[in-house]
C-alpha cells in the first residue's frame, strides 16, 4: 500500500513553493535546486545541518549541536517548508505540529520504511519519495568487487604478501558460477546486469511479476516462496531486498545450511535480513568461503563483534552506496521531482510500504 499521501491535484503550477534542505549539500546543487524557478525559496544554511565527514554524508559528524539561536531559526524553517529534501530522523515525529504545511519530504536513502513506520510519517498524510536507483552502480559494482575477493582468495594473497611468501597457487573463475540475487528493484537489476556481463548466471528472486525488460537481466527468476529450491546450485547469494516484515530474518541457519559448501554471501540491503549468530557459525565451521557485509544487524557494529576478526569476512562499514557524485545525482532525482510535484505529474520513486 501507499505510505503517503497521493500527489498533489494536477495544475499548471503550483506557485511559492518553500523548500528546506536538511543535511548538507554542496552550493552548485543547491544553486542549481534555487534556479528551477523565481517562486521557489530554499532555505539553507550550512550551519545549521551536521557537517559531513565524506562526500555524500548525509547523517553529518556525530554530535553535532547547534546553537540556541541556529535551533530556533532551524525549527521556523521546518515549520515555513512545503518541501524537505532529505528525511530529519529527529523531528519527524514532531513534523504534524512542528512542521504543518509539510506535503513532501524527499528522502537521500533508499531503504527508508522501518523509519518512517517508527516515526509515524506513513500515518502523516506528507508524500515521502526516497532515492531508489541513485546508489544502483557503485553497490553492483560493489558487489562484483566482493565476488572477486573470495573468488580470487584475495585474503590468503593478502596474508603471504604480509609475510613475505611466494607461493604460487590456483583460483576460481568468476565466469560459469551461479549467483542468487534477492531484491530485483533498480539496485538489484544492475547488480544482475552487471554479474551477468563476466559470464555469472543469474537467478533472481522478487515478490512480484518481472517485465520483459526486467526479465532480460536475469537468466532465471523466482519468488521468494522459492528461495529455498534455488540456493542449493547458487556459488553466491546478493542480498539487496529492502528491510520489510517479510524480509526481516529471511536468511537462517537452515537457509545458509542450503548453499554449498564454499558459497559466498554478499549483503548490500540491511543487517536485519540475516540471523548474524547463524552467518558468524556458518563461517568459523568454513562452510561458507566468505561473507561481504555492508550492513549489520546492530551499528556500528560493536566492537567485540566476531564477524570483525574471521578472515572469510570483508567489512565496509554502510559504504558501498557512497560515492563523490551520489549528491549530484540525488539533486538531478529532486530537480525532476520538483518539475513534477508542481506540475501535478506522478513523483518517481514514491515509497510504498
């Protein structure tokens, strides 16, 4: 069903549109969001959102404050904002009083249900769009990256560089192998396209019915009721299917038992897909050649985490989705986005839970 709001009533326009940007981002884009029209106001102070620590962080430096004065002008901006670009996790549960001419929020993330559930915005009446697609290419190419670690045993080569062994040795071929991928939304369609383009075989898994389109990006397709009769034959299992009711703990013990022996795990969606204790056991019997994980069930991931220290297991901390232009491509999805929300068209990407 729909989280939000249906789209505004078609017009020609809708005039004076007031948009509030809420993490940070760079002055071109915001000059370039400022220019789609002399009646819209952004309103935008560096200042006033947490300072980010990569390109294209949008949750900023960890304790950031401000002050007093930058509170209050911040909280009349919230509460002047027809549009926010960018979901604030902190208000939104005050947005009905705080922010009441609030219709849209787009948001900078894709898998953004479990927040919006938590913070009651599906039962707001606000349009919420989220960034689908804007992360497909570096996370398929993430995910190629982390099939080539294990398949070319990338930590054993590591392991004799760091104690000065020459050894020769033999690897597998990418090419010929099966891979699984479960989620074929944008992401997971790249990530299909992109494994079938060196010669993997592709079995995707989604809920719902594949288009022609769609369907020429995998060798095979199935349903999650299914899932079970495919990972016995799949060298590698990509998991990019959002954090749902129905996908939360969809990958246990009983389901890694099901993959052969050797088979590698990539997880680009969120920690809360798979049972942790039964992935850590998996590995440490070696029944698993190795697991790339993006996420975590908690994070950070604590410290005394076992999955830190097992040499089948490449970490990169919630990362694989950033990169130098994910702004600019967030503010082209808005820009077109805003085209759209005043000119009364269908919003790309309208989140559905």
């Amino acid at each position: 069903m729909l989280a939000c709001a249906p789209p505004p009533p078609r017009r020609s326009t809708i005039p004076d549109v007031t948009i509030v940007i809420t993490s940070f981002l760079e002055p071109e884009h915001v000059r370039r969001i400022a220019a789609t029209g002399a009646d819209v106001r952004v309103l935008y102070d560096p200042e006033l959102v947490a300072p980010p620590r990569f390109a294209g962080d949008h949750s900023g430096r960890p304790g950031f404050r401000r002050t007093p004065d930058q509170e209050a002008r911040y909280r009349g901006w919230l509460a002047e904002a027809d549009v926010h670009f960018d979901l604030d996790a902190e208000f939104a549960p005050a947005f009905p009083a705080l922010a009441p001419r609030l219709r849209w929020i787009q948001a900078t993330s894709s898998g953004i249900g479990p927040l919006v559930r938590r913070t009651g915005l599906d039962r707001s009446g606000v349009t919420i769009t989220n960034a689908a697609g804007i992360h497909a290419v570096p996370l398929a190419e993430h995910a190629l990256l982390a099939l080539l670690y294990f398949v070319k045993a990338v930590p054993a080569r590591l392991r004799d560089q760091r104690a000065h062994v020459w050894e020769r040795h033999s690897v597998r071929e990418l090419r010929g192998l099966t891979a699984t991928v479960v989620g074929l939304g944008a992401v997971g369609l790249e990530v299909a396209r992109t494994l079938r383009s060196v010669g993997v075989h592709v079995i995707g898994v989604r809920r719902s019915a594949l288009a022609a389109d769609e369907a020429a990006r995998v060798d095979e397709a199935t349903t999650p009721d299914h899932l079970r009769d495919v990972l016995p034959r799949s060298d590698a299992l990509v998991l990019i299917a959002p954090h749902t009711r129905e996908t939360e703990g969809m990958i246990g013990a009983t389901e890694l038992a099901l993959l052969p022996p050797g088979a590698i795990v990539v997880n680009i969606a969120r920690g809360a897909l798979i049972d942790e204790v039964a992935l850590i056991d998996a590995l440490r019997r070696g029944h698993l050649g190795g697991a790339a994980l993006d996420v975590a069930a908690v994070e950070p991931l604590p410290s005394d985490s076992p999955l830190w220290d097992l040499p089948n297991v490449l970490i990169t901390p919630h990362s694989a989705a950033t990169v130098a232009r994910e702004n600019e491509r967030l503010t082209d999805l808005f820009v077109e986005n805003l085209r759209r929300y005043r000119s009364g068209e269908p919003l790309l990407n309208l989140l559905r839970l």
